[in-house]
C-alpha cells in the first residue's frame, strides 16, 4: 500500500504503519486514526479504499508532510546559516547544534566513526 508515494508496511497497526510518512509521528498518527474514526486494530492491508481516502484528505488538509515538510527544514537551516547565527555555524561545521558535548560522544555528527581495534599483531605478508 502506498500513500503519499511512501510505502506503508501491510502488517502494522494503521497507527503506527502511518507513522512511516516523514512528518508524522507515533501521536499524529493516533490522532488521524481517532479523527477519522477508523479502528486502531485494523491493519493496514484491511483499510478499505474509503478509509485511505479519508486519511490522505485529513492529512493534506492539515498537515505538511514528505517533501514539503523537508523543504522547510532545509529553508529553515539555510536561514540561521546566512544570518551567521550560533545554530547556523554549528550545522554549517557539522557539529552538534543542541549543546551537546564534544569532547566524547558525538562520533557520527563529527564523521569520526572509529573502526574496531584489531589484536594490534601486523599480518606477515606470504612469500
């Protein structure tokens, strides 16, 4: 099943398979269930054609999701970049921008992943 050019997993429950569209969470999933008065149990496979429309029209009504919500995002990045503001500069170096700590932690933002250690013994070429 696909919706909004995402596809949803078959076997989830409608709150939580919902939860696989960018923009929309483990709550808003639960609330556009609710809204639409569609029973949390169902799985996704056994949405009716009516109730899958009354989800995309729930959600386009209200909400940005997919590629708009990820545009704004990025809009909003490029905005603290070029007012040179703290938050700005941090994304701009690819630090952590919430003030986490650096000093340890933090490997994957830094791109400083480190391989596991070996037993230290170099490998004798074969002749």
């Amino acid at each position: 099943m696909r919706l909004f050019g995402i596809t949803i997993p078959d076997e989830k429950r409608v709150g939580i398979a919902l939860s696989y569209i960018y923009g929309v969470g483990r709550t808003r999933a639960q609330d556009i269930v609710r809204e639409t008065k569609i029973d949390p149990a169902k799985r996704a496979k056994d949405l009716s054609p009516e109730d899958l429309n009354g989800i995309k029209e729930y959600i386009e009504k209200r909400f940005k999701i997919e590629g708009e919500l990820r545009q704004i995002v990025r809009g909003n990045i490029a905005r603290l970049k070029d007012i040179q503001s703290y938050r700005g500069a941090r994304h701009a170096k690819k630090l952590p921008v919430r003030g986490q700590r650096t000093k340890t932690n933090s490997r994957t933002v830094r791109s400083n992943v480190r391989k596991t250690a070996g037993s230290g013994k170099r490998k004798v070429e074969l002749k």
